[in-house]
C-alpha cells in the first residue's frame, strides 16, 4: 500500500489517520507499506500540465505546487512504531539532497525501529528547482548518489568508518547503533528506463528492481545479463510491478477490476509484488479494509490461474 499522495482520501494535516491506514495494510494482510517523498515543489512541478485526476500517481512535471508531502523519515519511523509485520518502504528516497552520514543514522534508526523490516528505495528525483533550493548541483544528481550509496554502506558495515570521494569526504566516523543487519536494510531500485548506472547499482546493492510505469521486455534482458555479469540471477530479484488505474472522469474513482486487469501479464514475467494506492479506488477511508481485501482475494485467483476469466465489474466502480 501507497501512504503518500492520498489526500484526495485523508485530510493531508492528518498524519495520524495516514499511520492508521497503514495499521490497516498491516490488519489487511498486506505485504508492505511505502512512503515517497519530494522535500518540496517548486514552480516547475506543473510544467508539464497538471494531472487530469488528481488520484492519478505523481509524476514528473505533473504536480500542483501545493501538493502535500510529508517528511518520509518521520513518517516511515511513525509507521515503524506502529506496526509488527509489514516492510516498510521508503520509497523515492533522494539521497543526493541530504550528507550520506545523516541519511545512514536516519535509516540505521528506523530499521532498528522496525526491527529489519526496512526497504529503501534510492532515487536522484527529476525536480531542478527541488536541487536548485538544497545548493545541490542538478546535473551532478548521479554521480552524487552514486557516492552516497558507498558511503552509507562504509558507514553500516563498521566503526571507525571513512570514506573520500568528489563529493563526501570522511574518516574516523563511528555512527551507532547500526542497522538491524550488518549489511544494512534491503535496497529497490527503479525508474522509467534501463539504463547503465541503473543496472550498475541493482547489480552492486539491489535486492530489489521497481521501476516507473510498464518495462520492456528488453529493459529486463539488459538488467538479466547485467547481473548475469556479475555472477547473479535475475530470478533472485524481487520484481515489483503495480495497478494500472482508469478513470472516466476528473472526480471519479477508479475499478479495482479492471485496475489489476494486467496482474496475469505482470505475474507471468516474474513479478511478485505490487503496488496499489486506496485513494484510487475509494474516497472513504472506512473502505480500505475490504478493497484491500478485495484485491487480494483477486490475486490469489490470477496467481493460482495465470490467464483467469476477469469478472465484469467490482463492488467499488467510478
């Protein structure tokens, strides 16, 4: 389940209601719950026009500047202390706006919290204006992540730890505790293509490959001989995939139905895991239990037959 980007369904000041509903998730069965995040919007947020339905999902250039996003640490280390099972995701996470030794306190802490559930999701984001704001250089966004994954990882894996780069430099660093493994939380990557520095970083941290939107088949057998390279398989991988939601109007909600029409195709390529975002289907949050549910009930049916017969509609249409 989607936290984030859920104010069409939740008041946006209601962070609490935002952690019950990931209470909800937990209480539903699901297997995880994800928080995304921009640590502001600038003018350009809506440069490429707004989204024709604001429950669509948030996109480069897509976004009305006042779009609320709340701090992902904070609100992944809430969601931590209020749950015992599900993965908590960080998802979106832009570490080349924050220190590297920051960031590793702020994860080491709330994987602590959720003792090991974590799974961080490293992201360079796509907003000049969001680099522009933090004094970070825009065009230099993946050398300098890049930078940051290893030195998080030098400061996760031991005390004293060091670290000299273009960008970070340090040495005799003890930063405790560390993270609930030695080897630091599970690490998703994604984004809209394959592309070499993307299969460079799943190949040396990932655990996990969630990309933006629908990859091709090509994308994936660039990354299965990328790992292949590397001594690794593509079937070790958790590949995420995600609802394709419609809807028939600016107001409207969309059908769970036809939303996981595709779940067949996406399980037949060796996807596992998927995303979904209440606030696409329902506009009550008294709803989120049974479409939760629902889903899931749903799935259980495609996965048991990979080509099931679809039912023609759902208790919760648009």
């Amino acid at each position: 389940m989607i936290l984030t980007e859920n104010h069409t369904l939740l008041d946006p000041r209601d962070m609490r209601g935002l952690v019950r509903m990931a209470q909800v998730a937990e209480g539903a069965g699901l297997d995880a719950v994800m928080v995304s995040e921009q640590t502001m919007l600038g003018g350009d947020a809506a440069r490429n026009g707004l989204m024709s339905n604001p429950r669509m999902y948030a996109a480069i250039g897509n976004q009305d500047p006042h779009t609320p996003w709340p701090s992902s640490v904070a609100t992944l280390a809430a969601v931590a202390a209020a749950t015992e099972r599900v993965r908590i995701v960080a998802g979106a996470i832009i570490p080349p706006l924050r220190h590297p030794l920051l960031l590793a306190k702020d994860l080491a802490t709330i994987d602590l919290l959720c003792e090991g559930r974590l799974v961080v999701q490293p992201t360079v984001s796509w907003q000049e204006s969001e680099y522009a704001a933090h004094g970070v250089p825009f065009h230099r966004r993946g050398a300098i992540l890049d930078e940051h994954l290893a030195a998080m990882a030098a400061v996760w894996s031991g005390s004293p730890a060091e670290f000299h780069g273009e960008f970070f430099d340090f040495a005799d660093v003890y930063s405790e505790p560390k993270c609930w493994r030695h080897d630091g939380p599970t690490m998703w990557f994604g984004g809209e293509r394959m592309h070499p520095a993307l299969v460079r970083r799943i190949v040396r941290y990932g655990s996990g490959f969630h990309p933006f939107g629908v990859p091709t088949d090509e994308d994936l057998s660039i990354l299965a001989e990328g790992l292949a390279s590397a001594g690794r398989d593509i079937a070790e991988l958790e590949l995420v995939g995600g609802t394709r939601a419609t809807f028939d109007g600016p107001d409207s909600v969309a059908d769970v139905v036809r939303a996981m029409a595709d779940f067949p195709d996406q399980i037949a390529r060796g996807f596992t895991t998927f995303c979904m975002k209440p606030s696409q289907y329902t506009d009550d949050p008294g709803e989120v239990m049974e479409i939760c549910l629902l889903m899931q009930e749903l799935l259980a049916t495609m996965s048991e037959d990979p080509a099931p017969s679809q039912p023609s509609g759902s208790t919760f249409e648009g």
